[in-house]
C-alpha cells in the first residue's frame, strides 16, 4: 500500500478509534538482499522466523485453525529475492 493511502487511511480509521494504528515496514534496507529470510523483520524480535512453522518472536506456535487446509499454526513462508524465477 502507498505510503500515502496508508496515512490517509489510518486517519480515517482513527475518526472511529483514536488508538487504531497501521503497522509500516520500511523496505528499503532489503531492497537489495540475496536473501529475504535474512531480514529484520522475520527476527524473533517482530514477526519470527522465516519458514516453516513460526517458533520464534510474539506469534510463536499461535494456534490457528484454517477450513481451507489441515495447517493448525502460523506459517511463514519466505523466498529468495533475485532468484529470477
């Protein structure tokens, strides 16, 4: 989402609740990583690990239960920027 939508849209959530916030990641430090598993983001200080069953950070082993497939936990899967594919 653009960066300015994104404002927009959060003060416009905000009329309803004034404690709504949007969560933001500035991309530009992975902007130019070989591999995207290595960012901050996926450490466990924010989102966890980066693949597979998320072990690590505030949603480790969050149970979840999806109708679509028989997956009971968060997952992360993350790929490999530049890969060309």
């Amino acid at each position: 989402m653009q960066t300015a939508v994104a404002g927009r849209f959060e003060d416009e959530l905000r009329h309803e609740d004034v404690t709504v916030t949007l969560p933001y990641w500035d991309t530009r430090p992975d902007a130019h990583m070989d591999n995207g598993v290595n960012s901050l983001i996926w450490s466990s200080g924010f989102l966890g690990n980066a693949n597979g069953e998320v072990v690590t950070g505030p949603f480790a082993s969050k149970c979840l239960y999806l109708c679509v497939t028989d997956v009971h936990y968060l997952e992360n899967n993350t790929w490999v920027y530049g890969g060309g594919g």
